[in-house]
C-alpha cells in the first residue's frame, strides 16, 4: 500500500463524485480553450481568406497614379502582371429590368494575372476585345448571364486635375460597354482584392488592352502586381511613369509641325498651312514654292527658342517634382531656372477695353521674355504689347485681370486682382521677339491644340464665344498660347497656385546631354507614390484583426467559465462532505492536515489533468459552435461562411494549462475547510465549521462587507465622473464585483444569524428556510452562481443599445442628418445647386425633395473600414475632409475631447490647436467606438498614415465622438485633407440633411440622378443599427453564454437541494412517520429552494442595477426592462425547477429504508 | 522513588461553545496509568466518556488541565508534530470501525503507515499479516470492508490500530455495534491484543459486560472520573 495505490483507489471507489468533477473541469477547460480557439480560428479564417484572394500575388505597386503598363516587365519580378484598376457601377442592359450595382472592381488584365487555367481562357487577355469575366458575386448581384451585355461606369480619366480651372468637373464618368464571356468561381484571382475584407467582392475582368482603349490610357496601368520583385524602383521608373515630358526645341518643333498639319508624313509644310502663323525668319527658310521642311523648323526653335521645357501631363508640377528638377538645374547652373506657372485669366482690361480669355505668365522677373533684363515688382504686370491690342495702356496705368478660380467644392469663383503696368513687352509680330513663344504655355488638349480659338473644344470654364473678336483670333493664329501678359512668380502664385502645385514647367538650357536621367535620379520613387508593398505580409498583418477575438470570447465566456469552476469547487466540496469520516479517520490514525489536503489535492489535480484534456476535445466543440453562432448572428448579411475552425498548439497549451490551473486552485479552496476542523467533527460526519469558527469568520465578514461597499460606492462615483471608456468599464467592473461581494457576503452573515435566530412560532416555511443555514457555503455557492448569471443577465440587458430619439437631433449621433450616401465615382458638382438638379432627369416629387434638402459634400482617402463591420484590422483607415461649413455647425455629440473648454469641432481647425501643430500632428476625430475597440486609441493618441507624397503623417486623435455614424473614417479638416491628399479629388461622401418624411423620395431621385456614379444612400439610422447591431450580437452572444452559465448555476442548485435532501433523508422520513403530507415536505425542501433562488435573484439584480447606474445616465442605452423581467422569470423557473427535482428525489425513497438508514 | 507514569491525566476539562452558551462536558479529571493497564469508562450518554477519550487520543484540545504521555505534553506540540505523535503513540477502535471501504482488509490496517516516511515498509508489512493472522484474518487479506461481518470489520480496525506498536489503545463503544457473540469475541481480542502489545488499554463503553472483562471500571459522573459502583458481577 502506497500513497498512490491509495490515491488511485479511492479515485476509483468515489467515481460517481469524481466523474462529476471531471464534467466540471473538462466543460471549464473546453470553454477557456474553445474560446481561444474562436480567436485562431478568426485570424487563421482571414488569413486564408486574404492569402486565397491574393493567389499568386505577393508585392503590388499601386502609386494612386497612372504609369507605363511595360513597367510590370522593368520590374525583374519572378512573376509580374500590370492592371488598370478601377472601381465603379455596373449595369444591366435589359431594358425592362435594368439593375444597378455598386461597389464594382473593374480591372483591366492580361493574360499574366491569372492563376488558373480556367479563368485564363475565359477570355482573349491579350486581345482588344470588349469581354468581361464577371465573378460569381457580381454576376448573381446583377443577375447576369453569359452573353450578357453589360456597362460599367468609371471615372474618366483626365490630363489636368478635376479641380483646377481647366479640369472637367462635369465629365466624369465613362461608361465601358461589354459582353460577359464567362463567369468564374468565388475562388483565388476572381475574388482579387487588395482591400481584405470579409464581404464578398464584387470583381469584373476586362482584357487590358480593351480598357486601355477606352479609357484613352494607352499602355497605361494604375498597379503592378507582383511576385519577387528584383530590380530597385527607383531605376526602373522612367519620365513617362512620373507623367513628365521633356521638351528639347526639336520636339516642340515637331509637335508645332502636327499641330499645323497633324496628318503630316513627308516632314514638309505647305505655305498654305504655316502662312501668318510663323515668325518672319522661319518663313524666310521655306523654299521658292513656299515649303518648310521639319529640319528648318528644329533649327530655328533651336536657335531662337533653345530650351528645354519640362512639363506635366496633368499641367501642374507637384512640390516634389519642382523640387527635383530645380535641385537639378541647380546642379549646373548659377542661377535658378526659369520656373513658369501659367494661367488662363477670364479677360485683362483698362476699363474701357478687355482681352477675354488671355493667357498669362508668372515668372521671375529675370526671366522675363525682353531683350534686356528689365524689373517688374510683385503688384505691377508686364502687358505684351502686340499688332492690333485691344488695350491702350502704359506703364502706370492700372489693370483688371479677372480670373476663375475653384472654391473648396470645386466651384469655379470669378475673382479679380488690380494690377499696375511695370513694363512693356513689345511683340511686333514679324521679329524673332522673345515673347514670341507660345510654349511657355503647357499642351493642353482641346484648346493648345486647336488652330483657332473657335475650335476650342468644351472649355471647362465659364465660356462665351460672343465675347472672341477678329483681333483675339487673329492673335491666336499668329502667337497661339503666348503669354499676353506676364506677373511676378511670386504674385501669380499668390493668385494661382493650388494644391496640385504651383509652376505649370521647368526650362533648362539646350543642349542638356542626359537630363531626363539627371532628373529621375533626383525624383525619390516613394514621392510619386511608387512604393513596393508587401501586400501579402500586410494581408497576413491584418488578418490579426480588429480585436482579438479569443480575448473576447474569453471575456463572453468568463461566467461560463466561472460557473462551470464554481460548480467543481461545490462539487468536491461535496466529495469532501461526503468522505468527512474516512477524512477524519486518516487525521485519526496520525496524518497531518497537510498530508491529507496533498491526497485530495492529487486526486483533483490528477482529475483535472484528465478532465482538462477531454475538454480539449470539448474545446473543438465549442469552438465550432460558435463560429458557427458568429457566423449565423452577424448583422448586415455579410457571409461569414469563410470561418473555419483553427486550432494553434499554442492554445491547446494555454487553454489546458490554465483550465488545470484554476480547477486545481478551486479544489485548493474547497479543501480549505479541512484545517478549521478537529478529527473528532469529521469524524462525526461535520464538515461545517462551528460556532466559534464563525464568531472569528463573522468580524472578517463584517470588514470585508463594509471594505466592499466603500469599494463599489467609489467604483460608481468615478463611473460618473470618468469620461474614459476605459475608466467607465473598470467602474462598471469594479463596482459590480464588489457589490456581488458584498451581497454575498451579507448572504454568509444572513443565513449563519438566521440559522442562530430564536423562533418563538416555528413554521414549515421557516425551518425549510433554515435548512440553507445548515451549510452557509454550500448555500453562499450556490446564490453565487445564481447571483452572477443574474447579474450577467441584467447588466448585458442593460447595455442593450438601439437609435434613441436624441440619434436624429442635430447634437446626436446622426448630427441631425437624415441620409447618408457614398459614391463609387467622386463628384465635382455642388449637389445644393438647382443648376445642377436642373441636369437631372427627375419625377416632380424627386425635384421638390431634393431641393429641400442640403448636402454637404466630404472628401474621402479610400481605405480600410474602420468600423466594427470589419473584422480585419484596419492598416490604412479610411479618411474623410470635414468641410469647414459642417465645422461650423458644431453638429453631433462628443464623447470627450482633449481640450474641454474649446468647442470639440474647433479642435480640428488648421490654427487652433497649438500644441498638435507644434508637434506637427494633424488633429483627427474618431468615433468613441471605432477608437476604443478597433484602432485602440484614447485621446491624445497618435494615429500614423502615409500621405500622397509617401511620407509619413502623424494625425492627433484630438475628440471622440458618441455613437456616431462616423465609426468606419477618421475625420480630419477638409485643409488638413488636402494638404495631405492633394491628389485625392472630388468628394464621395454626403450627409443629407432632410425631413424624414421625404427621405425616401430624396434616395430615390438621388440613385437614379447619380446611377452612373454607383450612388449608395442610406439613412442614417440604418447605417448606426448596422454597427449597433453588432454591438448587440456581442452582447447576445454574452448573454447567451451566460444563459448556459445560468443552466450550471441551476444545476449546482439542484445538486446542492438533493445533497441537502439525502442528508435529511431520515429527517424527512421521519416527518412523513409523524403523519406529515407529501406536500408539505415538498413545500419544506422548496422553502429552502425558494429563499436560495430569491436570495440569488436579489443579489444579482441589485448589484447589477447599482453597477450599470452610471452608464445608463450618460449614454443612450435603452435596457427592455419588458425583456429583462421575462428573463429573470426565467431565471426564478430554472431555479424553481431545480427545487421540484429535489422535492421528486426526497419523495421517491421509500419510507422505511430512509427510516432504518437514520 | 518517583517512576515515570506513561500517561497522567491531571484536571482535564473540556467545554463546548454554543448558541446557548459554553456547554461544560468535563470538569477536572484525573487518571494514571502504566503500561499494561486497562480500564473501562462508563457511564451514560451525554456523560462525557466519548470526549475524554478524544482528548486523552488528543484528536481534540481540552478547555484547561493536561494530558502527559511518557512525561510529555502532546498539545504543547506543532500540528504537524502532534499528528506525528498521535500515529506513532495511539491507536484508535471507534464504535464505527471507520474503515475505508475503498480498500482491502490489509490495506486498511497499513493506512497509519502511510502517513509519515517510514523507511522500513517491509517490517510494518510483515506486522500487518502477523496482526491480522492473530485477529483471525489471515484468508480474508484481499477483502473489502463491505465483505466482512460487523465483527470482522472491528478485529480489522483493532488491528489498525496496532499496527505501529502504540503506547495507548483507545477503544470507544467497539462493541457497540455488535451482536452479543461477536462483541464478546471482539472483546476478548481486544484483551488479549493489549496484554500482548503492553499498550495501556482505555475502553468507553455503555457494557457491563465488556467493563467487567476489563481488571478497572471508572464511571463518568458529573464531568469527573470516579470509581465505578456498579452491580457486583
């Protein structure tokens, strides 16, 4: 006989016990590890998900600019293909149905993107043709068929940004017509994204080359996907990827040679067509029957014209360009280049006579076009003096010039600048004048190119051909594009200058051997935006998630953990009761204390390690049920059916250590009890300590009852005071653990004083009740278990939140707008304008509606959604550019701000906050929620994003706001917005502020106004229901874990009444002898179960009442009282229940045997 | 000349808290005895006889007075040296013989040695069979408690309680729960068992018979040890 041999046998002779224990321990151990499981299973699901969508792809290119196609070859990838990557609407051609979908990728591919062999021949990828392969979301979206004609609608691209004088603001979208030609899987490459998200994408494949074609791109794609990229960017790129063009004098003679005769093929001009249009001296080079060959062209630009221009294809040099190529100018010569910005200006007048539509220069005055060097200060103008100039002013006189400029919604404003003639350009119109030069100004197709000024095609800006004179065309013919009047740099920046730059080119000196090279050394890649990601360990980053949900379900099943624990230390306590005279025996035949705690310690420890690693098996079970639960209870239908279960060995270890952990701690406590007792009281069967143990007990109690409601007191006084979430929930949490303390520490005190409690009259009810005074903790255990699911219960009801009608006010979470709408391709119009709506094809009640209602347009950086609705973890926030007006307004409700005196929207003003600014943080606001649970910041915090320019920003979280429809964007000033997106144009967000009533008809008519443009609206409410409902799936899920906590603490309940009943079996028994009915028994035992349930049920609800107090007076919970008390009457029938099988089981012995066995 | 006594019991008393107050069940008792002394304790229910037992066995503390073994004081020692103590110096016979229905007639005899190191395991082994063969056992080695008749069970406990060659037997009511034949064979054994053993035999009892088998009979009166003035046999 061993000390183990008696260990084994008597885990064997006790199984009934034991295997009770063992339930308890392997259910504790498969909750915690199920739990962790659900994390991996989350961040394994979303990892294969993003790896499967990425396929082959490991690196991308995507500088948010268009750039060579064959740059994908220059790459020296292991695997390279170029793509024109768009997103926009598509739409069905059938009449009768036509259907709309946004939210479209458009990608133009070759045959290199794809993986499979499938959807490689799905389609001629190499040809031009105008098929499209649609994946099976999007064709089911559209319900479209193979054969199907379909168009998609994206935005057209532009030469100058949309949002400068000469960019298209209404022309935006081109529409692509195709036919599907095959409809591919849901699988790898057909559900491409570079964006991981578990909504379904929406994915339409079109042959390269045929977008290309349509959209005038060319050999152009917007990214490079990629496999082991080799060579360094940086000496792949070339001129054409930054969209630069340099311009010796030989190609701007070529070009001025096409511009003449575009369909030139012998490099000969004809008199006929360069007649009145040259300078006299390269009219003299044509030969006797007047022809001009190309070569006498080159040399007179080169001698008379010998620069070379460096410009734009999108009209403005960027701040990093001019940097570069200023920095290379530099290099070799003394002084700066000259550096012009040029504008078309509305007209140039004296008072009495205009110029209309005059092109003007801005320049360093050392470069001005004049023969000898000359000055012009910065409020003067350089006025061209020409044949035939309409004004007849001299140096000293004042001049007008009129201009439009674009507002901060794009608007075109007329504004005005008074100007004073510094000097006088001559420009003869025979001579070789130096401002004789239409090539200061940058091409611009439509007008530069155009040989009269009738010609031009659609100008952009506010344009009346009634206002062009003979004389005005005459110039045009002979000096095209050159300056008619030339400013300061500094004041035509000063008038001029936006945020896609401030000079339209760079001249340097010809020749210039290897400029282009000169000049691309100097240009960083990285501020083009042409950065190498590595999207697969980005994707692989992100598939972490947003929040860890194996904390979280950890966190939901907490009480099910506990109960399941509470229930083993009942449990063994009651193995303990049981074995109270073998126990004593042991003590009797001279075993330490110690010696018998380690005996029953190693028989739960050996328990434990069993059970916990049975419930492992238990863990796969739960896991998958909740996936499963996850997967069928997220809101908004997004398909979760991706959720596979994950299982890392990690988890298994934490998981089985920590349930073995903590069971054989709950049996440490249980058998806390054996050194209160003597050998002689166990013995005799008590495992209860007596009257003297509880005198030393009670002034404990009293301390600890006093400690904890001094505690919780505090806890809820900072609930009230607190702003943080974080300080909010630790009072919520700390007040509610203590007050359960001290309630069930009240209950320990209660049922010991009452079982001491002189009755004068003893009644059933009463002596039934006294009966949970016999063993207080056994009885304290079970109101515990009771208590917490109880206070789970009313606590998560609670916190149940819906739209409360303070959402709609202008100080609420929808800031008083009633719709929200987003739109695939940007918009450039004001929506507010009745000229716009006036385009719009719409029904009279559309018309009526929109025009009471107010838009306010927002800019937005596209990104991740940072909203709860994603579940992976938002690398690259969406932004949005709050507009100075909405500002203003000082609209929605803030949870906190980091400066509580100022006015929280003033925080985000350029000057305001000082501190932020020195610190050269942009101030940004987050919703409380987005904040706190997916981008894990307070106020204070620093938020870093990459901007256009591919540097590093830092955005300041500077106010929070409270339950916002603002929880997928961080918001920032529409200043700061443009400062660090100045490619970002138009805007694609929109708050609609209208009646409710008329909201539907406001959707309707916007949806089909801005079909073209995928316009998705939706009121505002629906969008906070959609992340509130998650917030409330969570807190159904809580509440449904602890509802099986509820079912354990039953169980406990149950078990402890039947113990309670087979002790007093001959009690009973002899009260039944005594002539005692059926009933009355049955109503002794449910006296004693009555008190437990009521003593549990008040606990709980008290406490949690008290705890959740301050939440529910400073946020827009809305508890269902309704639903609550239908709960809590559940959670009285369960306990009630668990009585009546005690009453069953007391009955059922038979009289006699319960008789002889006392 | 002063000789050691092995156990001296000098105004013993012991006292209960209740709800109702302290519940005095003993007041000043007296006892001396030698090796290879035996005494029966009578008296009725309630009188104490099972507390001065539990004291004297010290698996419970006295209110004031004290209990010496061999000159020492058990309850001046620690927890862990008084159960050592209690192992090594005293061995118990309950009424309820106790005996672990999870183990074997031999196993339960062997269970004092399990609870503290003993280095020579086979020696105690050897004892166990020799105890066993002398209470009459020796075919019933592998059997369960619950296989044994009442008497049987308590010639196992007696053996027990002999199994690491205590100073004092401590036999509370051991016939109580038998039928006449077997309480006088149980008896008788246990008799027999003391004188062999030298050990100082107390037996608490409510039988006359088993008393007047015993060479002393002392009566519970009032909280105090008097000598018993029973019916001549």
């Amino acid at each position: 006989m061993t000390f183990i041999a008696l260990l084994l046998r008597n885990l064997r002779y006790h199984w009934r016990g034991n295997l009770a224990v063992f339930l308890g321990v392997a259910l504790g151990a498969a909750v915690l590890t199920g739990a962790l499981f659900v994390g991996d299973s989350l961040r394994g699901s979303l990892k294969e998900l993003t790896l499967d969508q990425l396929g082959w792809v490991e690196q991308a290119l995507v500088p948010g600019r268009s750039f060579r196609a064959r740059l994908a070859d220059a790459l020296g990838a292991e695997r390279a293909a170029p793509v024109l990557m768009l997103q926009g609407s598509a739409a069905t051609s059938d009449d009768k149905k036509p259907k709309t979908v946004p939210k479209v990728n458009v990608l133009g591919v070759d045959e290199r993107f794809w993986q499979d062999e499938t959807s490689r021949q799905a389609a001629s990828w190499n040809g031009g043709e105008d098929a499209v392969v649609l994946n099976r979301t999007l064709a089911a979206a559209l319900g479209a068929q193979v054969g199907d004609r379909l168009t998609f609608n994206v935005q057209k691209s532009e030469a100058a940004p949309r949002e400068t004088l000469l960019g298209k603001r209404d022309d935006v979208v081109q529409s692509v017509r195709v036919t599907v030609s095959a409809i591919v899987p849901d699988r790898g490459m057909a559900r491409f994204t570079l964006r991981p998200s578990p909504e379904p994408v929406r994915n339409a494949f079109v042959p390269l080359r045929f977008l290309q074609k349509e959209l005038q791109q060319d050999g152009k794609a917007n990214a490079v996907f990629a496999r082991s990229i080799r060579n360094k960017l940086q000496d792949t790129l070339t001129l054409d990827d930054w969209n630069l063009k340099l311009r010796t004098p030989a190609d701007r003679a070529r070009d001025f040679v096409r511009f003449l005769d575009p369909r030139n093929e012998d490099g000969v001009l004809r008199k006929s067509q360069w007649e009145g249009r040259v300078p006299e001296s390269l009219a003299k080079a044509a030969d006797k029957q007047g022809n001009l060959t190309v070569a006498a062209v080159i040399q007179y630009f080169e001698k008379h014209r010998p620069y070379i221009s460096v410009e734009s294809e999108q009209m403005f040099l960027d701040a990093a360009t001019e940097k570069a190529l200023v920095g290379v100018a530099r290099s070799k010569m003394k002084s700066d280049p000259p550096t012009p910005l040029i504008y078309l200006a509305d007209r140039i007048s004296d008072g009495a006579a205009e110029m209309p539509y005059a092109v003007i220069a801005a320049v360093q005055p050392e470069h001005l076009p004049v023969a000898k060097p000359a000055r012009l200060a910065d409020d003067e103008i350089a006025l061209v003096v020409w044949p035939g100039m309409p004004l007849a002013a001299n140096v000293g006189d004042e001049l007008t010039v009129n201009y439009y400029v674009p507002d901060e919604t794009s608007k075109l404003q007329l504004r005005s600048a008074t100007l004073r003639v510094g000097l006088l350009i001559p420009m003869e119109g025979p001579a070789d004048d130096p401002a004789d030069d239409p090539d200061w100004t940058p091409e611009f197709r439509g007008i530069t190119d155009r040989l009269s000024i009738s010609q031009w095609e659609n100008p952009p800006f506010p344009y009346d051909p009634k206002r062009i004179k003979p004389i005005d065309e005459q110039y045009w013919k002979r000096f095209r594009a050159a300056p008619k009047a030339y400013l300061t740099l500094a004041t035509g920046q000063r008038l001029w200058a936006n945020r896609f730059g401030k000079i339209t080119s760079v001249r340097f000196p010809h020749p210039w051997p290897y400029l282009g090279k000169d000049i691309l050394k100097r240009l960083p890649a990285e501020a083009g935006g042409f950065v190498i990601q590595d999207v697969r360990a980005l994707a692989t980053r992100a598939s972490s998630g947003s929040t860890d949900f194996g904390v979280l379900f950890l966190a939901f099943s907490f009480f099910l953990i506990a109960a399941a624990l509470l229930l083993v230390g009942l449990l063994f306590r009651l193995n303990l009761d049981r074995r109270a005279a073998e126990i004593g025996l042991l003590l009797a035949t001279g075993w330490r204390h110690g010696r018998v705690r380690w005996l029953l310690l190693a028989e739960g420890a050996a328990l434990a390690i069993v059970a916990a690693a049975v419930g492992l098996l238990g863990a796969l079970l739960y896991g998958d049920l909740m996936l499963r639960m996850l997967a069928a209870n997220w809101p908004g239908g997004a398909n979760l059916a991706f959720l596979r279960l994950h299982a890392a060995p990690i988890s298994y270890v934490i998981g089985y250590s920590a349930s073995v952990a903590m069971s054989v701690l709950t049996i440490v406590w249980a058998t806390r009890i054996l050194g209160k007792l003597s050998p002689r009281s166990l013995l005799a069967g008590e495992t209860t300590a007596g009257a003297n143990v509880f005198t030393q007990s009670s002034q404990l109690s009293r301390f600890v009852l006093i400690g904890a409601l001094v505690g919780a007191a505090g806890c809820l006084v900072g609930g009230v005071v607190a702003t943080g979430h974080t300080a909010k929930a630790g009072s919520f949490f700390g007040a509610g653990a203590l007050l359960l303390t001290a309630a069930l520490t009240f209950v320990w005190r209660w049922l010991h004083e009452h079982g001491a409690a002189k009755t004068p009259q003893p009644s059933l009810t009463r002596l039934g009740a006294r009966n949970a005074g016999r063993h207080p903790v056994r009885s304290v255990l079970t109101v515990g278990l009771l208590a917490s699911a109880t206070f789970l219960i009313t606590a998560v009801e609670a916190f149940h939140k819906e739209t409360g009608p303070e959402f709609f006010g202008k100080r609420g979470g929808s800031g008083g707008f009633t719709l929200i709408a987003e739109t695939d391709v940007p918009i450039f119009q004001d929506l507010n304008d009745p000229k716009t709506q006036a385009n719009w094809d719409l029904t009279d009640e559309g018309a009526s509606a929109l025009r009471a209602a107010k838009f306010y347009a927002l800019r937005v950086r596209h990104g991740d959604d940072a909203s709860c609705l994603n579940l992976y973890q938002p690398l690259k926030p969406r932004i949005a550019g709050v507009p100075a007006g909405l500002r203003r307004e000082g609209r929605f409700r803030f949870a906190g701000t980091i400066a509580e005196k100022t006015k929280p929207w003033d925080l985000l003003e350029p000057d305001l906050l000082e501190s932020s600014r020195a610190a050269n943080a942009i101030p940004a606001l987050l919703d409380a929620n987005t904040a706190q649970w997916i981008l894990k910041k307070s106020l204070g915090d620093d938020l870093e994003i990459t901007d256009d320019s591919g540097e590093k920003r830092t955005l300041r979280v500077v106010g929070l706001l409270q339950e916002s429809i603002f929880q997928s964007e961080v918001l920032i000033a529409e200043e700061d917005f443009l400062r660090l997106f100045p490619r970002r144009e138009g805007f694609q967000l929109f708050l609609i502020e209208t009646d409710p009533a008329q909201a539907e008809a406001v959707k309707k008519a916007l949806e089909n106004a801005l079909a073209d443009q995928g316009i998705q609206a939706e009121s505002t409410a629906q969008r906070l229901q959609s992340f509130l409902a998650i917030e409330n799936m969570y807190l159904e899920t809580f509440k449904a874990l602890g509802g099986l906590g509820l079912l354990l603490g039953a169980a406990g309940l149950a078990i402890v009444l039947l113990r309670g009943v087979w002790e007093r079996r001959g009690e009973l028994a002899l009260l039944r002898a005594l002539g005692f009915r059926g009933a009355q028994l049955a109503w002794l035992v449910l006296a004693e179960n009555a008190l437990l349930v009521a003593l549990g049920l008040a606990a709980g609800t008290i406490a949690a009442l008290l705890a959740v107090a301050p939440h529910l007076a400073s946020s827009g919970a809305a508890p269902l009282w309704g639903r609550l008390a239908g709960l809590l009457l559940l959670v009285v029938a369960v306990g009630l229940l668990s009585g009546a099988a005690a009453v069953w089981g007391s009955l059922r012995t038979p009289l006699l045997t319960a008789l002889r066995r006392e | 000349m002063n000789s050691i006594m092995p156990l001296v019991v000098t105004d013993l008393a012991k006292s209960f808290p209740t709800r109702g107050g302290d519940l005095v069940v003993l007041r000043g008792v007296n006892l001396t005895m030698q090796p290879g002394d035996a005494v029966a304790v009578l008296g009725p229910s309630g009188s104490g006889k099972s507390t001065l037992l539990h004291l004297i066995g010290t698996l419970d503390r006295p209110t004031s007075g004290s209990v010496r073994v061999d000159e020492q004081d058990p309850f001046a020692l620690s927890e862990t040296d008084l159960a050592g103590f209690r192992n090594r110096s005293i061995g118990f016979v309950f009424q309820d013989h106790h005996l672990l229905p999870q183990c074997t007639v031999l196993e339960n005899v062997l269970v004092p040695s399990l609870a503290h190191r003993n280095d020579n395991r086979f020696a105690v082994r050897e004892r166990a069979y020799r105890l066993l063969d002398r209470v009459g056992l020796t075919q019933r080695l592998d059997h369960r408690p619950a296989e044994l008749s009442g008497g049987e069970r308590q010639r196992v406990a007696i053996a027990r309680a002999l199994i690491l060659k205590p100073k004092l037997l401590l036999a509370d009511e051991p016939t109580g729960n038998l039928d006449r034949k077997s309480a006088h064979t149980v008896a008788q054994l246990l008799l027999d068992m003391h004188r062999q053993e030298r050990t100082i035999l107390i037996v608490v009892t409510h039988s006359i018979e088993l008393a007047r088998l015993l060479p002393r009979q002392l009566e519970m009166n009032d909280g105090t040890l008097v000598p018993w003035e029973g019916s001549p046999p």
